[in-house]
C-alpha cells in the first residue's frame, strides 16, 4: 500500500490495541466505538497482510508479525508527536493542547494546584492530565506519552535532560496534643512512636528511602497511599510522620498539627523537571515548563 494511501491513524490504533489486546479498552481509550475500532483493525489488517490480532480462548493475542511491528510502529508514533508538536505554533489564548504529567499528589498540591488558576487563565482551553509516578514513568516519557515528569532527582531518567524546580526540606509532624512534643524531637523520641508511611504504586519516597537505616528500630502502624492523605491520619494519635515541609505548612492550618524540624540528618530533596530531548524547541513546552519553574522559585 501507498503511503499517501494509508491513514496515520491507524497507528495509533494500533498501538492501543497491542497494548490492550481488546478492541472495546482499545476504543474506550480512543473515544471510539467498538465498530469504528472493529473497522480501524479491519483496515489494518488489510494494509500489513496479517491478523495482527487473533481470538485465544476469551481474549485476544498479537500475531508475531504484530509483535515484530510493535517496536518500529512505537517509534514512528513518538516521532510524529514530536514533529507535530514542535511545528505547531502555539498561543496559550487559543490553544487546546494537553499536556500529560507525571506528578505526585505532593507536588500536585504545593505546585500545581495554586499555578492552575493562572494556567487556566492564560490558557483557558489547555487540558492538563496528572496521573502518578511509577516505575514506568521514565519509559512513558521516552516513547512521548508524558509530556513532563515531576519527582525527586533519584527518580529521573539519565537519557533526557531535567531541571531543578526547587529543594525540599523534611519535617516531623504529628498531633498537637502528642505528649512527645513537650520533649526536645530526638531521633529516640521520634522513633519512639508509631509511624505513618507512605507507599505510592510500589515506588519508595524519598523519606523512605532514607529512614531505611532506621527500619529495624521503626514501627509502621499505618501505611497510605498518597502524601496529603497522612495529615488527616494523625489528629487524636500519637502517629507521627516524615513529611515535605512545604506540604506540612499547607495542612498547618487546617489541622491541630505539630511541626518539628527532623531530628536525623537528611539531605535536602531536589525536585526536578523532565522533558523529552526531542521536544525541547517546543514552543508550547517550553511556554508551559516556563510557568512551573517561575511558581516554585515564588514558592
């Protein structure tokens, strides 16, 4: 088949039903019906003379010609985003582009939640999509599905260049009615008492990381799912939690919190921003990345 003949859609349909080795996920994820992705296989099918995908019991599998595709059809998908992208000019006034990032629910709050009222004030048709780091976030940015990635300088890939948003220090925190707190914070003092953790999509945080010296003398009596959930975890306890402090001063008033500067030594966090190597004449990129790092030096 002609290439003037073939419709570029098509890979990213192709792309989605590899991944999803179901037609009806795979069109639910492109906003298409189940017939219109039917047809986009049917036409896929034809165009690279193979199944690509065949019935295997209840479920769907890629043919190893599919397989053997998969790969280059990745790249060329990655390399018309970027080409698309970085030959668009952008206007944030008028602009609909979405931007994907990679952002905890810590960075989320202290950065992104006070930038989105002049984001979308600049930029009122921009979409913005934040989903959680994981282990992937590194491979999602390589094949052009993130457009950012925001974490802690340990987390980045080496392969694309990143930035310092700013440094972060960790407090202790707790209730302010915790009898612990009428005595000076040691690390005996706050290893003394019961302990909130946070484990986010099977990744460590920082502050994990570096009480890992510590874990035979810690006693973990709660673990949460996300950072700005352990404030509400402590009130009435004697919980205690190593927290951004950044993140502790935005609960501090709206909580009965206590405050203490850690009693161990730990280094100070970098958090960093990331971006594809490719992308990096990308006006709308540049525009948005500009807006994040003038927020966290404000903050």
């Amino acid at each position: 088949m002609r290439l003037d003949k073939f419709d570029l859609n098509l890979l990213i349909a192709f792309e989605l039903l590899l991944e999803e080795q179901n037609v009806t996920r795979a069109a639910q994820r492109l906003n298409l019906t189940q017939s219109a992705m039917s047809a986009a296989l049917g036409r896929l099918r034809l165009a690279l003379n193979d199944e690509l995908l065949v019935p295997h019991g209840r479920r769907m599998v890629a043919t190893p010609h599919a397989l053997a595709l998969a790969p280059m059809v990745s790249e060329a998908v990655r390399n018309l985003r970027v080409l698309i992208s970085g030959a668009t000019a952008f206007d944030p006034a008028t602009s609909d582009r979405r931007f994907e990032i990679a952002a905890s629910d810590y960075i989320s709050t202290v950065l992104l939640s006070p930038l989105l009222p002049q984001l979308k004030h600049e930029a009122p048709g921009m979409e913005i999509n934040v989903v959680l780091p994981n282990r992937e976030s590194s491979a999602l940015l390589e094949d052009g599905k993130l457009d950012f990635q925001l974490t802690p300088e340990q987390y980045l890939s080496p392969d694309h260049p990143s930035e310092l948003l700013f440094e972060e220090r960790h407090v202790v925190v707790g209730w302010s009615g915790n009898p612990v707190f009428r005595q000076e914070m040691t690390e005996e003092a706050f290893l003394s008492c019961g302990q909130v953790a946070v484990r986010i999509t099977g990744v460590p945080s920082f502050a994990e990381r570096h009480l890992l010296a510590s874990e035979d003398r810690r006693r973990i009596e709660v673990t949460a799912p996300s950072f700005s959930l352990v404030p509400w975890l402590l009130p009435g306890t004697n919980l205690l939690a190593l927290m951004h402090e950044r993140l502790a001063q935005v609960f501090a008033p709206l909580l009965p919190l206590e405050i203490r500067p850690a009693p161990m030594a730990m280094p100070a966090m970098r958090e960093m921003i990331q971006y594809h190597a490719a992308r990096t004449t990308d006006a709308g990129m540049i525009w948005f990345k500009d807006k994040l790092m003038t927020a966290a030096r404000s903050r």
